[in-house]
C-alpha cells in the first residue's frame, strides 16, 4: 500500500511538472493549440530601403533572410507618420483618429498590446524605443527652457509606458549617447560633449538656408565604436538576453527591440559608412519642377517658396550615403537577433515581426526632409512577419496598415483579440499572401493647424493656402492607399485633393484630381476612404489630445 502512494505521488509530480514545462512552452494543458513567443523588432525612421524590398544599393542580409523567412508585405502603411502617435497607433490596434490621441502619450482607457500578452501569463519586456520617451533637447530648446524657468536644463529620460505594461522596461543608452538619438555626436543640436568627441571619427550636416532645427537639418557622425557599445547594440544584447531568461524560466514571451537608428543623428561606426563610398551612391532621380503646381499647399511640410532650395543633389548623394550606412548598422543589429533565435531554436515557435514606425523623406518632392506628409515615402513601413506555419519568402500586394498587427499577434498566439480594434487579422495573408482582407485600402492621416490663408504642419513652419480657412482651427489630412491608387484630402477636400495612378507614377509626380475622366475614381475612393474611416466627417472633433 505504502508502495503503491510512493508511485502514485511520483505520478503526480511527473504530470505536474510536465504541465508546468508545456506552459512554458506555449503548450496548454487543456489541448488548446500552443501559444507562441512574440519577438517584435520596431526599427524608427526606416522607409523600405532594404535588398528584399527591391533596393539595388542597401546592403541588408539579415532583414533579406528573414524576408526569406515569412511573408514581406509590400504595401504596408503606418496610420500616423510621426513616431508617437504611430507608436501609439500600432501598440493599441486603434487609429488617432478613433482615440484622438495624436501626441506623444499612449492613449487612456485602451487596451495596449504587451499588457494584452502580458495579461495572458506572457513575460513582456522592452529594450530601446517601442512606445516613445523623452529625449535631450536641443541648445536652442534648452535656451528657453532655462529663460522661462529660471534654473539650469537638467535631462529627463522618461518613458512614456502606461502602467502595467511591461515586467521589464529598459531604455538602453550610454554615457554619450544618453537617450540613444546620438544628438551627444552633433556639432549642431546640441553642445559638444567631451565623452561624445572622444568616439567620433568625422561627421556632417545640411544646414538649409531659413529652415532652422531638427527638421530640416540632417546630421550624421561617424564613430569608432564597436556595436555592443552603441545604444543600439545594447538594445538587441539585452532583448536577447531576455529571450535566454524566457527559455529558461519556460515562460512564453512577447519582447519588444526598438532600434533608434536610421532616425537622426544618423551616428553609426565607420564600417558601416566603408559600405557605401560616395563615388558609388547615385544622384537621385529627377523631378519635373512645375508638379508642385497641382499639389495642395499643405502637402509639404514646407511653404512652397523654398521648393528646390533645401538640398543640392551633392547635398542629398551625402545624406544617401549616411542613411544607407545607417540601415546596413541597423541590419546588423537585427543580425544579433535572429542568431539568438538560431541560437535558442525558437523558430518552431516564434512569431518575428519586423517594421518601422513611418518612412522617412530624403528630399523628394522639392526637398523634403523628416516625416509629416502623406507621400508615400512618408506613409510606407516595411513589414515582414515571419511565424510558424507562414508562408515562407512570398511578398505580398495587398494594402495593410499597422494596426493590424494587434490582432495579427494576438491570433497567431492563440489569444483573443480585445473587442474593437480598428485592425483586421493578417492570418489568412500569411497563408496565402494572394488572399483578400476584408479592407481594400489603408488610411493615413496628418494633423494641419489652419486659420485664414495660413496654415501649420508638426515643424511649425508656415505654410502659405490658396484657398481661405476660416478662424484658427485642427484638421487632418487623410490619405487612402489602394493597390493602384492613393487619394488624398485635405480638410475634407476644401484644402486641396490628390489623386495619383502608383502603377504608372509611383513617386506620386502627377496630381490626377483635376482631371474630368477620372472623376468615377475619385468617387469611389472618396466613398472607400469614408467607409474605412468612419470619422473621416467630424475631424476636428476627435483632435483631443496633441502635445
């Protein structure tokens, strides 16, 4: 009998402890199908300058093999192209326009994506930049903060996480490069910093006459740096680690790497400049001038006065360069990252998904710099999911957007989505990338500041209406992207429409709104864009929250 309770206990500790290792992997006791780790890689600032995307020049081998991997959407767009609302977008599977949230904040009283998985018994834990955080100001910033203060600027890095969302939250700087940007490494934004001198080994900058600051001005240094000591390479080590720590524990996990790079300063260690000699970077392809003629005034971030005076094309051959560099550093941090998968044979049960928050411009369009408009090179994210069970090495036309990633994950690890998200489930693309989706575009919008004949984008300079705007108001504008087309409003039409044909004129070169043949299109789209924004009538009143 005393025998007979010996096997029975060491029966049931054998099922215990069998459960309790199937958890850790994902595999449910109740049958149910395995949960799978999620490692989410958000890289800032990248528009789809990578060889699998078609790029003949960038040199991406470890973002090309995960394309080889998984599915690579090739019409993939961000709902807000400005870091925070972005990130605030695709975190919460919920548009601006749905939360009015266009800031820098996450917005209240939403579900979010890693408390999602971590409400569910995942381990969650972010390294670098995922939701947005505080960064160092720049000297001009600091000037008058100190006037209107009256104390000396003391830095702040603080992560603007909503409670609860993470078990481990780590920002992931260094000593000179404090909130991972690299301004330390700028001669121009910010004061020099004897520990930022001391690394680096030649740097340069565009400094466009009459557009002062961060948003017209492009810096880039580089450095003698090994990766593991840049802020980057120490965001991926440490997300690494955190998956060994998962592995080990058994404990399924969603782990987040935001890589700060190619955003500027464009700071990457000279090996990654070595790739790209400047004899070897084209001149970039020409414009005809006078296209500016048929595009709405608040479709630039500029007034349309200093078209074709921002950037020589000697000018934007050097900033080629320094971007090109910039993503070749950041393709081999994301190396790190699929060897710790290799590593730890994860792939069996790992979701990796890779994107950007929003593109970036290099002087398209008579100049123009950053973000903030509703091009394409603005408004287009690469997108690469790579889960078990996926098709492998396939791309995708179908239009998605990036609040659709909310479901997408939730769903491939066995999750229920949270009720009302915006996004639509992915699956079936990534079984059949030819598939349909239940949406036949994705929606972009930009915030605009309009009052008479003036108005003002997020860079605060003037911008110059053709048509009257009335008393000082908020509106958007909104952008519908379909496999042939993107239509574009702004406020509601009454600041101008953009129509353009992206199967004949991809750079968007060719406004077609005015033209009486196509007046079915605009339509039709006009109708679609409604029908997938359904605020798309009462834009100002959901512009509640932007700081």
């Amino acid at each position: 009998m005393q025998g007979a309770r010996k096997r029975n206990g060491l029966a049931i500790f054998l099922v215990v402890l069998a459960l309790a290792g199937a958890a850790g992997r994902g595999q449910r006791p109740d049958g149910a199908p395995p949960r799978l780790n999620v490692l989410h890689i958000v890289i800032d600032d990248l528009r789809p300058t990578l060889g699998t995307y078609g790029d003949s020049i960038a040199k991406t081998p470890a973002i090309d093999r995960l394309a080889e991997l998984g599915v690579r959407f090739d019409r993939a767009y961000v709902q807000y192209p400005i870091c925070g609302p972005s990130r605030a977008s695709f975190l919460s599977g919920l548009r601006p326009q749905t939360t009015g949230y266009f800031g820098w904040e996450a917005p209240e009283g939403v579900t979010l994506l890693p408390a999602w998985f971590r409400k569910h018994g995942y381990f969650a834990a972010e390294f670098g930049k995922v939701f947005h955080y505080q960064r160092l100001l720049f000297d001009d910033e600091i000037a008058r903060f100190e006037r209107r203060e009256g104390k000396p600027y003391r830095p702040v890095f603080r992560t603007l996480n909503p409670p609860g969302a993470w078990d481990v939250s780590d920002i992931c700087a260094t000593r000179d490069d404090p909130d991972g940007y690299g301004y330390l490494y700028s001669g121009v934004l910010r004061k020099e910093d004897p520990g930022a001198a001391e690394h680096v080994v030649s740097r340069g900058s565009l400094r466009p006459e009459g557009l002062k600051g961060g948003w017209f001005w492009q810096e880039w240094a580089e450095t003698d740096l090994p990766d593991e000591q840049t802020a980057d390479g120490i965001v991926v080590r440490r997300a690494a680690k955190a998956m060994e720590r998962a592995v080990r524990e058994n404990r399924p996990f969603y782990i987040a790497a935001g890589i700060r790079r190619p955003h500027q300063v464009l700071a990457a260690p000279r090996r990654y400049f070595d790739l790209y000699p400047l004899r070897e970077i084209p001149a970039p392809p020409s414009e005809p001038r006078d296209h500016l003629d048929k595009v709405p005034p608040l479709a630039l971030n500029f007034d349309k006065s200093f078209a074709y005076r921002v950037y020589s094309d000697a000018d934007r051959r050097r900033l080629w360069r320094a971007y090109y560099a910039n993503v070749s550093f950041v393709d081999a941090q994301v190396a790190v990252l699929l060897r710790a998968v290799d590593r730890l044979e994860l792939w069996k049960n790992t979701i990796v998904v890779l994107h950007s928050d929003h593109g970036w411009h290099l002087g398209e369009h008579g100049g123009l710099g950053n973000k903030d408009t509703l091009f394409e090179e603005s408004t287009r994210s690469p997108l690469i999911i790579a889960a078990p069970g996926s098709a492998a090495g396939k791309g995708c036309p179908r239009p998605v957007e990036l609040v659709d990633l909310f479901p997408t994950l939730a769903g491939l690890s066995g999750l229920p989505p949270p009720p009302r998200l915006d996004g639509v489930n992915l699956q079936p693309l990534l079984k059949n990338p030819q598939a349909t989706v239940p949406r036949a575009g994705a929606v972009s919008v930009v915030w605009r500041r309009v009052e008479g004949k003036e108005g003002r984008g997020f860079s605060g300079l003037s911008i110059r209406l053709d048509n009257h705007a009335g008393p000082a108001r908020d509106t958007l504008g909104r952008s519908i992207r379909t496999e042939r087309w993107r239509y574009t409003e702004w406020d509601g039409g009454q600041q101008g429409i953009e129509l353009y044909d992206m199967t004949k004129d991809p750079r968007e070169l060719n406004n077609l709104s005015g033209i009486s043949e196509l007046a079915d299109v605009r339509g039709r789209l006009k109708a679609l864009l409604r029908e997938v924004d359904p605020t798309a009538a009462d834009s100002e009143s959901r512009i509640r929250h932007f700081d």
